[in-house]
C-alpha cells in the first residue's frame, strides 16, 4: 500500500548559497535522478524553498525507509548540496485538484 510523504530538504554544506538552483554543481545529473523517480510515479510534487536554499518533495512510498533509500540516491544528497532533514507521512484532507 503506497502513502504520502513529505519530504525537507536543507542547503548542504556544499551548496554555493551566492548561486541559483540551476546553477549548482551537479545540476543536470540532479534533474536527471529527479525527472527518472516523477516517471515512476514517486514523486507527486516538488521544488525548491525559495528563501531556504532547500527543497520539499511531495512522493508516493510504502514507508518512511523506501523514501529514504531512494532519495539517497540524488547526486546532490550525495554530493552534500541537500541535505535531508525529515520525512514526515502525510494524509490528504484537502486537495483542490481533482
């Protein structure tokens, strides 16, 4: 059974605060992992926090473990450009889309 998951993100110790997203390190292998796990369906919604340097992922998983695997796998978590902050299982009461 799949659940929702939000993830943070924070600005890793290698991330270049006086630069833009775009222009990290490692940026095209970063959207390259991210735009793989949006066709598998895990994640639902995402993009950077503006005024943090950080992310939120909005994903699909069966628990807290497989979002983790997973996201370990970004070339900016490895790299130290994100850092993973929290995971949290989210349950759905309003969603405006449908």
């Amino acid at each position: 059974m799949e659940n929702t998951f939000v993830t943070i993100s924070s600005a890793g110790p290698n991330r270049d605060l006086s630069k833009a997203t775009r222009e990290q390190p490692l940026w095209d292998e970063h959207a390259a992992f991210i735009d793989q796990l949006i066709a598998e369906g895990f994640i639902l919604m995402g993009g950077p926090l503006v005024d943090e340097a950080g992310a939120m992922l909005i994903v699909n998983a069966d628990d807290e473990n497989e979002v983790r695997e997973k996201l370990e796998n970004d070339p900016w978590m490895k790299h130290g450009i994100l850092k993973l902050e929290s995971v949290k299982r989210w349950e759905i009461f309003i969603d405006t889309r449908n």
